[in-house]
C-alpha cells in the first residue's frame, strides 16, 4: 500500500493523470492533451515520472515519418520552383542565355544550371546554337506537376505530409527532394515522431486511493506568484508540501572544461613547434570558403559542403583586387598557373555570398597573401556544415587548420606532420593514410586512427596546394596544408567514445571525465 508521504510527493500533473485514468487504461499525448487540457511538454513530462514510479508502462511504440515544408521548400510553392519559373520565362520572352535567366529571376547560376538541366533531361528545353536556352517542347514535364501537387498538398496540411498518406510514386518523388534533418537547399525535410502508447499499471489504484484519502486534486500550487501576493488569492490555495529534510547540494570547486584544456594543449604543441597561430571571422565569403580554394562554383566538387547562408545581409560588399580578379582568372582559363582553370564564366556576383565557414583551409587561404617564406601557421577553427548527427559527426565542430610553405617541402614533410597529429596529440597506436581528393590540393590524403571502441575513422584531409591556389593568392613555393578534425582528435585522447559527450550539459559527466583522465 503507498504510504502518505509518497503521494504528497506527487507533482500536481501526475496527481491529474492518476485520477482522471484508471488501471489498466491506455493513454497517449493526445488523450492527455484532450483531456486534461495539458500545454505541450507536460504530458511528456509526467508521463516519464509515472513511468519512473511503477504506474505506468509503456504498451506499444510507433515511428511515424512525416515530410515538411522547409522555408525553401515554403518559398517554392508561394512563388513557384525554379523549374517553372525558368519554363515560364522562356515561353514569354524566347531565347536566353543561363547567366541571363539568373539576372532576371534572381536565381544564382547553380539553381538555374539544376533547374535548366532537369528541363533539359525532360526534353523541354535544349540549347541553341548561339548557347542560349529555348523551350524544346511546349508542355511541362509530369513530374514538376506531381512536385507541385506534392507541394501543394504540403501547405494544406499545415506544412506536413504523414507517409502513410502518400502514393509509392508520391513517395519516391519527395524522396527525391527531402532531407534527413533539412537542410538550406531541400523542399522538404524528413521528421520521424514516435507515437508511444502507455498503460496504467495497479499500482496507479493504490496511489489514487492515497491521494484521495489526502484530499490532493491536481491543483495544488508551487509557488507564490506577485501577482497573488497582490489579490490574495494565495489565501484559498492549496500548496504542495515542501520537505526541509533534503540535503543540500554539495558545493564543487569550479574547474576548466577538459575538452577546453585539451585544445588548450594542442595549441601550446604547436606554438612550441614554431607555428604561428592564425583567426578570422565565422561568417565568410563563397570566394575565400570555397573559391580561392580553387573549387569550381558549379561543380559537383562543392557539394560535399552543405553550408548556411546568411540571411542578412546576403553578400559583402566588395573582395579584395587583385585576388578577385587573379582567382576568377584561374577559374576560367587557368591564369597565370599554368593551367586551363575549370573553363566557364566565374560569376562575381555569387562570390560574394556570405555563408558560415565550413571548413578551416578558408583561414590558410586568407593567410597565404601575407604569410612568409618559410613560414609555419596553424589555427583551431569553428566550422558548421549540414550533417546528421552521430557518433564521430556534428553539424558544428572545431578543425586544426595548418600551412607550411618552404622551397623544400613535400610529402614526406607532410606525412611526418600528420603522423605527429595522430600518435602524439589524438594518442593513436595506429595509423594509416588514405588517397583522397580535395580540389585545391594535390596530391591529397586523408589520414585515419583506429579507435578502441568505433574503429577506424578519418582524421582530417591533407595535401599540397595547388598552383592555382598558391600562384593565385601571390605565393611561389610549395605549401603543405591539412585540416585535422580536432574533436575527433579528442576522442582518443580523452577516452570517450561519442564526440557529443565533448559538449554534454551533464556537469556530473564533465567531473568524471575529468577525473578519470586526470586532466592537469
């Protein structure tokens, strides 16, 4: 039987649930909400006391998968998505070219490329002779009507499209445009909700037959507000009990954030190494992120960076001559770098997008015009990039960034850097290099550690600038750079297993760490 002290422990919204629901009865949030009247979030709340107490449990779970309208995919269906738009421009006024179509409809080149080669693939559209677009067919293609209808139905629905509402076909369409966790460019993203139904066990008859031998309703107050100081209205309330036999808590020392001491002592690493540590700001341009790093804007290359866009203001104001020029340069036919660049229009507008960095190289490629030779930098970046969260990835997340240039650098230069990264700051006992491809490096490498728990990872990327990286922003030796994914780093070094234990609000967590790796 539960004793009185017990129930007087009940919060007033278990008090509701238990009275108003008897054993054996099933329950959900919305029977709660419909109910009750709980705001949302009270009943999650009292559902996981009750659970924690023995009176409820729970009888079935359901993932539910819903699609819903991001602002991008919102803006789409008030205005019309770029497929229609671009369609309707070249039925009203004939042959265009794409930079022209961008300039009319306010599209960069990159959405107007998309849309023009989605046209392109239905056959409605081709190119001309004079390299202009024209309407090829005059109907639209079947399916940017089942996108519309999809969007449509979307915005009806409040912004959200259950799966099981959806054809197969409706299905494999949305899938074609739907994010895991959305993201700046995608219509739609995906949302899993799980639908958890509990049961009221017997022991929620004898917590009831407590409460109502205590004459306890629900309604008890916690509190005493101004404003019933004020009416009086105190005076007919019921309060809950306090208990003044709890211990106070105990008082700790406060102490540095492990994770913080550790980039602390990768710093010092460096600098005792003779690197020169380097910053900036975390909103960047399109040009220093990404195309001073010699990364075409229209290339599939560019993908692997989902980044953030500002969204005010949209664009600097102005990039620093005679780089702009000697990087659209190299872009287009080569330069002076002694290449032929990536062959198309570099577009001046586009590159003066503002995004959140989303790589640490954007910090070595601002260095490189007033870096010396020789010279050693290094930097420990923010970046943020559109990721599903895991284990060993985050949506926001810290890069070592380095350079070293030298008439006598190379690869063997660099794989004792890397190795150095790997063995005697991450504590890794073993190591491997991988090719890889960056744009702006050549050649490249990643290189990977083998952790205890969740085996082999990557540990960042790793080459040599190329020319038309270096030559572009006015350096003439080779220069070494990696980027070195420094909370992976931490993970071993710290002995966890999960970089979001790096970043966790349990304090308790945070003491222990400390302790157990016993961080001076």
């Amino acid at each position: 039987m539960i004793d009185q002290s017990a129930a007087r422990a009940l919060h007033p919204l278990e008090v509701k649930i238990i009275l108003a629901f008897s054993s054996g009865d099933m329950i959900d949030s919305a029977r709660v909400r419909e109910k009750l009247g709980f705001k949302e979030g009270q009943d999650q709340q009292a559902f996981s006391w009750l659970v924690a107490k023995g009176v409820l449990e729970e009888a079935d779970r359901q993932t539910e998968v819903f699609y819903e309208l991001t602002p991008f995919g919102q803006e789409w269906h008030d205005e019309g998505t770029p497929v229609r738009r671009i369609f309707s421009l070249l039925r009203e006024s004939g042959p265009l070219s794409l930079p022209d179509i961008a300039q009319k409809l306010g599209f960069d080149q990159k959405t107007v490329g998309s849309a023009f080669g989605a046209l392109s693939k239905e056959g409605v559209c081709a190119m001309d002779e004079s390299r202009r677009a024209v309407l090829a067919r005059p109907e639209l293609p079947q399916s940017l009507l089942d996108t519309e209808a999809l969007l449509d139905a979307a915005a009806a629905h409040n912004g959200s499209l259950p799966e099981t509402s959806l054809t197969p076909q409706q299905k494999a369409l949305v899938a074609q445009y739907a994010k895991k966790r959305g993201a700046q460019d995608a219509p739609f993203r995906i949302a899993e909700r799980a639908k958890v139904l509990f049961r009221l066990t017997p022991l929620a008859s004898e917590y009831r037959e407590a409460v109502t031998a205590l004459g306890m309703t629900g309604e008890e107050l916690g509190a005493i507000t101004p404003e019933m100081l004020e009416k009086g209205t105190w005076k007919q309330g019921s309060f809950r009990p306090y208990n003044l036999q709890i211990p106070p808590a105990r008082v700790i020392p406060g102490r540095r954030n492990p994770y913080v001491e550790f980039l602390d002592s990768v710093k010092d690493k460096l600098v005792s190494l003779g690197f020169e540590e380097f910053d900036g700001n975390m909103v960047e341009t399109e040009f220093w992120n990404s195309d001073a790093l010699f990364m075409p804007q229209f290339h599939s290359a560019r993908d692997i960076h989902d980044v953030y866009y500002i969204e005010e203001p949209t664009h600097a104001k102005f990039i620093e001559e005679p780089y702009l020029s000697r990087v659209a340069a190299a872009h287009e036919h080569g330069g002076n770098t002694g290449s032929r660049g990536w062959q198309y229009q570099f577009d001046r507008d586009f590159t003066r997008r503002l995004i959140l960095r989303s790589q640490g190289t954007v910090l070595s490629a601002r260095q490189l015009p007033k870096a010396k030779v020789p010279g050693k930098y290094f930097g420990i970046v923010r970046c943020f990039r559109y990721d599903r969260v895991d284990a060993t990835h985050l949506s926001d997340f810290y890069q070592t960034e380095g350079i070293v240039l030298g008439e006598d650098v190379n690869l063997r230069t660099l794989l004792g850097f890397l190795e150095m990264f790997a063995v005697e700051v991450a504590g890794a006992k073993e190591v491997k290099y991988v090719p890889g491809y960056f744009p702006f490096t050549e050649p490249s490498i990643e290189v990977h550690i083998k952790h205890p728990v969740l085996g082999w990872f990557e540990l960042g990327g790793s080459g040599i600038f190329r020319p038309e990286v270096t030559r572009s922003l006015g350096v003439d030796v080779p220069v070494l750079a990696w980027g070195i994914g420094i909370d992976r780093m931490a993970l071993m070094a710290l002995g966890l297993n999960d970089l979001r234990e790096l970043f966790s609000a349990d304090l308790e967590s945070v003491r222990m760490r400390r302790s157990q790796y016993k961080i001076q």
